[in-house]
C-alpha cells in the first residue's frame, strides 16, 4: 500500500467517528505539503473543521495521533474526541 492509500484510510477512519457531525464530516482537507517519512512510518497533518492535527502512520499501517508535542497515542475514538 502506497502512501497516498494510508492516508486515505486515516481519513476514512477519522470520517467514521465523525459520521453523523457534518461539519466535521464535511471538513477533513490534507496537508499535502506536510508529510514526512521516516524509517517507513508516514508522519501527516489533517485540518479537521479547522483544527491541525498531526497523525503518524506506522509501518504497519497502524494510526497515532499527537496529542501533544512529539506525543502520539494508539488512534481510537475516545483519544481523538480528547484531541479535538
């Protein structure tokens, strides 16, 4: 699975917890310019209902998100409402 496909699996996971809330369903843009590699994990910035996230994808395909500086956590629901 190529980069671009990773992303775009964040981006479906990140959809999934914010169906039913269109603002934030509606309002997921990439940062194409912000993603870096590193030893085949994908560190990435979504801008979500105006909110900058940085997300890690491992090279596994598992997801992290920052939930503060260089702290990333296991990606679940509960830790992404906290981030938001």
């Amino acid at each position: 699975m190529n980069k671009l496909e990773k992303i775009n699996k964040l981006v479906e996971k990140i959809k999934y917890y914010a169906e039913g809330i269109s603002d934030i369903y509606e309002n997921i843009d990439i940062d194409l310019d912000d993603n870096c590699m590193e030893d085949g994990d994908i560190f990435t910035r979504l801008e979500i209902d105006g909110t900058s996230i940085r997300f890690e994808i491992d090279k596994n395909g598992e997801f992290y998100i920052e939930t503060s500086l260089n702290n990333f956590e296991e990606l679940d629901e509960l830790t992404f409402w906290k981030t938001m």
